[in-house]
C-alpha cells in the first residue's frame, strides 16, 4: 500500500499507509492525526486540512483551484507550497509524498 510521510506540527514526522483513491486529509484523518481538523469534510470550504508539499512533489500534483486559492489566502501561514490536503486526491504515483501540517489558524 502507497505511504503519506508527514510531520505534524510538533516536529514529529509519521509515516502511513494511505489507500489509493481517498484524499490525503482523508487518509491523514483516518490514522488519528489530529491536527487535520476537516471540518467540512473534505468540500473545500474551510482549510482545516492545510498542509505544506514538500517542494519536491509540487509538480506532481494537479493545480491548485481558484476555490482552493481563496481559501488559502485566508490563512496567515499561507506559503508557496501550501496546500487544501482534501483536494489533493492520494494514487499509487505519489507513493511517499512528503508534507508537513501547517500551523493552526
């Protein structure tokens, strides 16, 4: 099964198994990590579940959304490699994506 590496917000990093087809929030929240509140579930309407890429995997990934945009502009820890983890839909390709969970806003 593909793996998530992510390091929360107290340095920690984490390693995980994540099923093809979910949402890295979906899969972040399913192995207990806390930080990624999710409050509206995954629609895109609330950047809970904003995470940095790790640069390396920037390119890999589709682009970011003008909804998703919006709402991380709503952030004060907004970065160039920030992204909404429920709109980055988790595959066999990014087996071992790199991310850090952002600070909380």
């Amino acid at each position: 099964m593909p793996k998530l590496i992510v390091k929360i917000r107290n340095g920690d990093e984490k390693v995980i198994e994540a099923a093809a087809g979910t949402s890295v929030m979906e899969a972040l929240r399913n192995e207990g990590i806390d930080e990624i509140q999710a409050i509206c579930g995954g629609c895109c309407s609330c950047a809970t579940c904003h995470v940095y890429v790790d640069s390396d995997w920037l390119e890999k990934l589709a682009p970011v959304t003008d909804v998703e945009n919006e709402l991380l502009d709503c952030s004060s820890h907004r970065k160039s490699n920030s992204r909404l983890s429920c709109q980055i839909p988790f595959n066999e390709a990014l087996n071992e994506l790199r991310l850090t969970v952002a600070p909380e806003d």
